[in-house]
C-alpha cells in the first residue's frame, strides 16, 4: 500500500505540472476500498477467498458454467530518465491476469454464485443474474 500511495503522490505532482491525467485515475481505482466479502452455501458448506478448487467441487460440485477470462489490471513500472534530473518516472502498465469464472445454480428465485477463481483458489464470490 506504501507503493501506491508514492505512485499517487507522483501522479498529483505530475498532474500539477500537467502530465497525464490517467495515472491519477489508475493511482486512484488501485487505491480504491476492495468490494465486501461473500460466499456461497452448497449442500450445507461454505465456499468463500481462499479455498482450493477441488474443495469448490467437492462442495458444491461441478459448475453450471465455466468461463475463462482476462481480468486488467496494472502494474506499476519506473522509467529512468536520459538524463539525471529528477529521477525515475512511474508508469502504471496495463496487464492481463488469467482468472476463471464457475457460476452455479441457487436454485429458482435465486441469484447464481460465481465463483472467481485464480491460481487454483477462489479470489471472490458474488451474486449474479437472479434465476426465475
């Protein structure tokens, strides 16, 4: 977190002396609060951050669907400068991170679970589109 928030004093000074405008918006979205907790209740367990994929299916098992997906993110990244002056400038570089989606059924009424899995372990659980 230190990191960013030197990346988003540079971005402030930068911007002040009218560099551009998007790396304080990126600065900005890294900074942002993370989204609360969930998780998903299947055949009376519990799935939530960190399990591992084979206890998901051992849970709730196979999924309805199964979708792989690029998440953008960015990563921060330093320019060193031809000349010594002020010192290395900071670049926020878009990247790719390969993550999977598994979304199950609730039942009807229910909204479905997705399950985001990354690394072979589950980043996030949310709600989807409800089911009639």
């Amino acid at each position: 977190m230190h990191i960013l928030a030197r990346v988003l004093s540079l971005a402030l000074r930068r911007h002040a002396a009218g560099a551009a405008p998007w790396l304080l918006a990126a600065a900005a979205a890294l900074l942002a609060p993370a989204a609360q907790a969930q998780s998903l209740g299947c055949n009376g367990y519990l799935v939530s951050r960190g399990d591992s994929r084979v206890s998901v299916l051992q849970k709730c098992g196979q999924p309805l669907d199964r979708e792989s997906i690029c998440v953008p993110t960015y990563q921060l990244g330093w320019v060193l400068p031809s000349q010594r002056r002020q010192g290395p400038d900071a670049l926020l570089l878009p990247q790719c991170v390969p993550m999977e989606d598994w979304t199950y059924d609730r039942g009807p009424g229910s909204f479905l679970g997705i399950v985001r899995l990354y690394n072979g372990a589950v980043e996030s659980v949310r709600d989807g589109d409800r089911m009639r």
